[in-house]
C-alpha cells in the first residue's frame, strides 16, 4: 500500500509562489510516476503537472506551463510542485497521485492508482 501525504499548501497574494511536497511511503516511489492535480469548489478534479518516474519527462497543463514547475527527489521518497506568479484561478485543493509505470507520464485522473488527501491553496487578488 502507497500513502502519499501532501504539504505546503497556504494562503498567498497574486503573484507570490508556493512549492507543495508530496511524500510517499513504499519502496515503489522511483519506479512511479507522479502527478498533481487540482480542484476548485464545484469543479472537476484537473491535472496539472506529471514527472516519468527517472525525472526525465515532465507534462505540464496549458494554464500553468511557464508557471509551475514538476520535480522529484528519490532519494527522498518525495514529489514537488513549484508553483511561481500565482494567479487567483490557481486557488483549488491539489492532489498528488502515483502510478506504477516506469516509463512515460500520466496525464489523466484514471492513470492513477494512489492520491493524497490533498493541500488547499488560496490565491487572494
């Protein structure tokens, strides 16, 4: 079993930047790829960012390429998500997600077979 246990989420002016951690238990972490997505009161749960599992490969979501940045540290279990120029439409509850894939990314909600409870961020005008 995967436990993915996000943080970093908080509340930030327009234009200011977070970075959210996603920490993950199990020994399958570099053998995953990793997601983030988010969701907005009312809305459908969106992808956002995703990293291959080697670091290599990132996919990005149109609204926040150029913005937000995907990486990883295997050696330390954990996901991150840099989030730059943060506009009041970013603000959302983010989820990160894991999948077993060794190559290659995922960009769509089904893709993934573990999720975290999620960080809120709040982007105030």
């Amino acid at each position: 079993q995967v436990q993915l246990v996000e943080s970093g989420g908080g509340l930030v002016q327009a234009g200011g930047s977070l970075r959210l951690s996603c920490a993950t238990s199990g020994r399958a972490f570099s053998s995953s790829v990793m997601g983030w997505f988010r969701q907005a009161p009312g809305k459908e749960r969106d992808f956002v960012a995703a990293i291959s599992a080697s670091g290599r490969s990132t996919e990005y979501a149109a609204a926040v390429k150029g913005r937000f940045t995907v990486s990883r540290d295997n050696a330390k279990n954990t996901a991150y998500l840099q989030m730059n120029s943060l506009k009041p439409e970013d603000t959302a509850d983010y989820y990160c997600a894991a999948v077993l894939r060794q190559i290659g990314v995922a960009v769509s909600r089904g893709e993934y077979d573990y999720w975290g409870q999620g960080t809120q961020v709040t982007v105030s005008s």
